[in-house]
C-alpha cells in the first residue's frame, strides 16, 4: 500500500523544528560522504517560462530513498491564478522500491529551503546576529525567516520586494514571530546595517553589489538556483572571505556563479567548503566576527528526502492521509 498525502496534509504535519532537524541530519550525511545525490534533470520550458526538475536521492544512514518531482511555471500566479510551483514527492523503501508515499513537494520545498538557510546561518553567521535583511517577498520568505529566528535571536526584519503589496503580506504572514519588521525601499536597504542578509527572488540579472556589502554579513543566495537565475554581482563573491555551496557541480552552473567565475572575482578553487563538510566539522565555520560568508544555495535532493521521512512517519503515526494499492 502507498499513503497519499495532499498539501494539507503536509502542512499539517511538518514544522519548521521537524524540518530543521531532517535538514540538518541530511548535511550531516552528505559532508560525511553517505549519500546519493545524482546531478538533477532539468526540463527548460522556455516558451511557458517553465522548468521541470528531476531529483533523486538516496541516505544511507537514515534507509531513505525518494525521487522529487518539480514543476516551476513562473507565469501562473499571473496568467492562470496558479501557484508558480508545483510536484511530488515519491518517498521509497530502498530495500524493495516499493513506493511508501506520494505527497505534495511544494510545501516541502519551501520548508527544507527556508531549513537549509536556517542550517547556514547556524554555522556561518555571527553569534550575535539579530538583524535580517531580506530581497524577495514571495513564497519562499516567509519559511526563510521563520528558520533563521529559530537559529538565532532574531530581532529585526527589513524586506523589500518589486512589489509592495508582496511585502505587505509578507510582514503579516511573519506577524507572530513577534519581531520588529520595515519594509524598505530598496535592495541596498535591505543590505545595510544587517547582521544576515537573504536573496529569494527569481532574478535574471543580479542587484546586490559589492560596495553594499558590510564586515560580519552572512549572505543566503537562494533564488538563482538555474544557470538563467542570477542575484548577486561578481563582486559580493569577491569580497566574500568563505563562499560555500550544498552541491558543486549545480553550483558552478547557476548564471550568479558562472558569471562571477567568468569575471575572475572567483574560482571553483576558491570554493571554501560545502555545507555538509562544515556541519560533519570536516572544515570550521565562522571563525571570526568580522567575516563575509556567503551560502549559495541551489536545492539538494537529500534535504526533501530526509524532510519526506519525517512526514511519512508522523502520517503513519497520526492516521493522516489516504492508503491505496498502486502497485502489486
């Protein structure tokens, strides 16, 4: 049997502590070399302004294998009142590939995201960090704050999004974290005077530059996932002291980092550490108040897996969802 877990199911089982910990223990596996994270497929759909995404994973610790499905038509919200993502998750016993479970991915998206954000900021932002600057106020913003205030004593919030109303809904979705939030005028804005700084946006053609970039910053670059997606100029990964990815090979094709390597502001030698290295401690994170960091984050597959896992057994513990014979 195969449990069927909808978006509302998902949403009613899986917490920002819950996806936290997944996230973690996936970084924890990958840095110590106990995964399989095949290089993803990528269906371009230029004409829809779409891309379709293949991401399989296997975690050998955690006997978690899954394969997640994405579509990302960055046109729906306006021209068929649609979410702009949208797929599944199929969660598999490895020892059979028998399918466990089919569930929404979008939800699990946005969560081990914001989650992955959440784990960089642990081990790459000051201590002392309490101001967040955030460039982007779609859907993804709001999980990107929710897992950094529960990795530091978050304080403050700047946000600034092309469109203000996106802004304004942000700032009220983030209401009940109880933090002091300013939407700003500009990107610039966002990055001045913050101790952490967020780009979640579906950029093209970068907009935060070097010059705005202050001593001690932990920057997440989230949104340019792509090799057409790029947030950040050449010259922020200049001025970085520790760059760091989850996955080399996706990172080195996203349009922000081959452009900055195409610049000469950096190189793939240049690359401090992944994630996963420094989380298993094979390499030290911040070690100094005064350093740049920046995570470039592109989206592993281990870190939906390893949520998935945690949805399907609170679903199986709970009695949530629908079970049903889709294989022999």
């Amino acid at each position: 049997m195969t449990l069927i877990l909808g978006r509302k199911d998902v949403e009613q089982l899986l917490t920002m502590e819950l996806t936290l910990e997944a996230v973690e223990a996936a970084f924890l596996e990958h840095g110590r070399g106990t995964t399989l994270v095949p290089e993803r497929i990528a269906l371009f759909l230029e004409e829809y302004h779409a891309v379709i995404g293949v991401m399989p994973a296997y975690i050998e610790r955690l006997k978690a294998a899954g394969v997640k499905l994405i579509c990302h038509y960055e046109d729906n919200p306006k021209k068929h009142n649609l979410p702009a993502s949208a797929g599944l998750v199929v969660y598999h016993d490895p020892a059979t590939g028998m399918p466990l479970a089919i569930m929404d991915c979008a939800y699990i998206t946005r969560m081990r995201t914001g989650a992955a954000t959440g784990v960089s900021v642990k081990y790459l932002a000051r201590a002392d960090a309490q101001v967040l600057g955030i460039v982007g106020a779609g859907a993804q913003a709001s999980c990107q704050i929710a897992a950094i205030s529960r990795v530091r004593d978050l304080k403050r919030v700047k946000a600034f999004d092309i469109d203000s109303a996106a802004t304004a809904r942000l700032l009220q979705e983030i209401a009940n974290l109880e933090l002091e939030t300013e939407a700003v005028d500009s990107p610039r804005e966002a990055c001045v005077e913050v101790d952490i700084l967020v780009t979640c946006t579906p950029a093209r053609i970068p907009f935060i530059q070097g010059e705005w970039i202050q001593e001690g910053l932990h920057i997440a670059a989230v949104g340019a996932d792509m090799p057409h997606k790029s947030e950040l100029f050449p010259g922020v990964y200049a001025r970085a002291d520790k760059w760091v990815t989850d996955l080399i090979n996706q990172a080195l094709v996203t349009g922000e980092i081959a452009g900055a390597i195409a610049e000469g502001a950096m190189s793939e030698g240049t690359l401090y550490a992944t994630l996963g290295e420094i989380v298993a401690g094979q390499k030290p994170g911040r070690e100094d108040d005064a350093e740049i960091t920046i995570f470039k984050s592109t989206g592993l597959a281990i870190e939906d897996v390893a949520t998935a896992k945690k949805v399907y057994e609170l679903a199986s513990e709970r009695g949530v969802g629908v079970e049903l014979s889709i294989t022999p």
